[in-house]
C-alpha cells in the first residue's frame, strides 16, 4: 500500500494540468450573446451607475482615464470629441491583441476601435464599437460584424466557438472587459453590489453583467506603520481556508514575486488558481496560459498570492507561499504551479 502513494502522486501530477486546463478552459461567457449587436453593428456596451457622484466629477475622470490610456499606445490613438457640457467623450484606439507568443513565434493582430463613454449624473454608459482587425502586419482585414458575431463564430447550436474564430472572439471580449474594469477603477471603483442579471449569470464577460454599482473611494492618509499589515486583514491558517475563498472566474489571481518596493515583480495568472491539498499540505494552484512569460516563476523560490474578486481594488485574501515541485507541462498548455501556503491572511 506504502509503494502505491507515491504511484497516485505521480500520477496525479500528470493528471492535474489537463484537469486544470479542462477547468481554466470553460468558454461559456463567450457564447450566445457575448457579442452583442443593435440593428447588425457589434456595440459592447456598459453602465456604471455611481450613487452621489456629479456629472462633472465622472467626466473629469474618465476622461483622464482614456486621455491616458489611449496616450499610452505612443500611436494614432487619442481622445478626438470632449464635450463636459454634454458629457460626452469619444476617442479611438489601436491597439495589439496577442493570441500567443513563444520564442519562436508571435500571433497577434491590430485590434481598432471606437470608445464613447456618456455621462450622466450618478451614471456612466460605456460603449466599444466599430471595432476592425489587421492581421498579419495588415496583410488580412476584417471588421467585427463578419468576423466574432454569433452567426459566424459559434456552431448552430451555439454550445461551441467555431475553431478558426474561437480565439478572435474570446480575446475581442476579454479586451473590452479589460476597458471595462479600467474605467471601473478610473471611477475609484470598489464593487458594493452586483445587478440581479449579475448574480444570476455568474459566466457573463463584464460588458455583458448588467449594471455594476459603484462606491467611490474615500480619500485616506495611510500612516507609514500601517502599510505592512493593514487592520482590515486577519491571519488564519491555511487549513482554516475553505475552496471557495478563492473563485476562477469571479475575480482574478495575482502573483507577487520578490520584496517591495524593490525587485518586485507582479503578473496575473491568466487562467486563474485554485486551492487544494497535496500530501496533507494546503496548496494554492495559480495557472498560467500558454502565452504568459514564466521565467520568474520558475526562478522563483517563494512568492505572495492575491485574489482580487472582479471589480475590487484590494485583494481580499493574501497568500504568502513556497514553490513545490509542479508537474511537467506539454508545450501549448496551460503552466501549473503549487506553492505551499505558509500565511494566510483574509478580509
């Protein structure tokens, strides 16, 4: 019996990243109606409602926020209409959209687009549209309404992305929710409640939730003696953590590596985690897509895990870990480390 427990282990470890993948790979919020359209234009559209903010205060910060971010693409786009009268603002973007990336090779495509955001007294309306590809340094162009909408994307039944558009259209809709929550957080955004569509349709991409109700941030002074451990925080240990503490899908996975303010460094895992046991030891499994880069990891001795739920700011679980021996991974798949929890600290 002794010489079958290392056996299962191994054979556990070989298991585990196709269990994950199986997991991570769940493309429901990216069918029927994950790519919205209004009379056969392809609009995302979101709205924020703000409780006790002005018109005013709204449109000075997003218009910051997409002054900024545009900016950032150091190209054409830009903030082309600013109306604080009106509270409109309306920019257009250029950006890359990476579909994976080895040291061998690099599929991308130049991803453009339109971004009008509407404000509105306690309330903000978000809108992504005609949005266009060039592939293959231009060579290849399409627009969204032939390219990611249901008709053509998803199978008949539309239960399944069709191949050669799967990952056009899941990484279309993960790049608007990516606007989505940065103007969340422009708006100083901690989530106080989530709609009734929200709740019910836990799979849906953000644009597509419903309203999100936002609490804007109190400004405070932080005092130098409380940044190590702030008094929102409580340590448990890490046989006290329960599976769902930390949720794939309702929120997302950061790992911490190194000290601050120095020689840090701070990715996502992009195909989320979950906790779990390994020869009696609580484990956090942080999962990382095919495309991220994993050369810290793997350098990595020890690392910190946050788990910030969707639309929050500040984690609310912090894991300070040791790296275990993680199983081997195919090329292509997604990249599973273990780290043993050593602290755990929850709001």
């Amino acid at each position: 019996m002794k010489k079958l427990t290392p056996l299962l282990f191994i054979l556990c470890c070989f298991c585990l990243p196709a269990i994950l993948y199986a997991q991570s790979n769940d493309d429901s919020k990216y069918l029927a109606g994950a790519v919205p359209e209004v009379e056969g234009k392809v609009v995302f559209t979101k709205e924020f409602s703000i409780p006790g903010m002005s018109q005013d205060e709204i449109y000075e910060r997003l218009l910051n926020w997409m002054d900024i971010r545009l900016k950032g693409n150091q190209n054409t786009s830009r903030v082309v209409l600013s109306d604080k009268e009106k509270g409109q603002i309306v920019g257009i973007g250029d950006e890359w959209i990476v579909f994976s990336s080895t040291a061998l090779s690099l599929d991308r495509t130049k991803i453009l687009y339109q971004l009008t955001v509407t404000c509105q007294p306690e309330k903000s309306i978000i809108q992504v549209e005609k949005i266009r590809f060039n592939y293959r340094e231009g060579k290849e162009k399409y627009n969204a309404e032939e390219w990611i909408v249901d008709k053509y994307a998803l199978n008949k039944a539309k239960t399944k992305m069709i191949r050669g558009l799967a990952k056009w259209r899941r990484k279309t809709v993960d790049f608007v929710d990516e606007l989505c929550l940065g103007a969340a957080e422009a708006l100083s955004a901690t989530t106080a409640k989530t709609s009734i569509e929200e709740k019910k349709e836990e799979t849906k991409a953000v644009a597509n939730s419903g309203t999100t109700v936002i609490t804007p941030k109190k400004q405070v002074t932080i005092e130098p003696a409380a940044t190590a451990q702030p008094q929102e925080y409580r340590t448990i240990t890490p046989d006290q953590l329960s599976p769902e503490t930390i949720q794939t899908g309702a929120g997302k996975l950061v790992i911490v590596i190194g000290q601050e303010p120095f020689n840090m460094t701070m990715m996502t895992a992009n195909s989320g985690g979950s906790l779990g046991k390994v020869n009696g030891k609580t484990v956090v499994f942080s999962i990382l897509s095919p495309d991220q880069p994993y050369e810290q990891m793997e350098k990595a001795e020890s690392y910190t895990i946050r788990f910030y739920p969707t639309g929050q700011t500040e984690p609310t679980v912090v894991l300070e870990c040791k790296k275990l021996p993680s199983p081997a991974t195919m090329e292509g798949m997604p990249r599973t480390y273990v780290g043993e929890i050593l602290k755990a600290m929850v709001k």
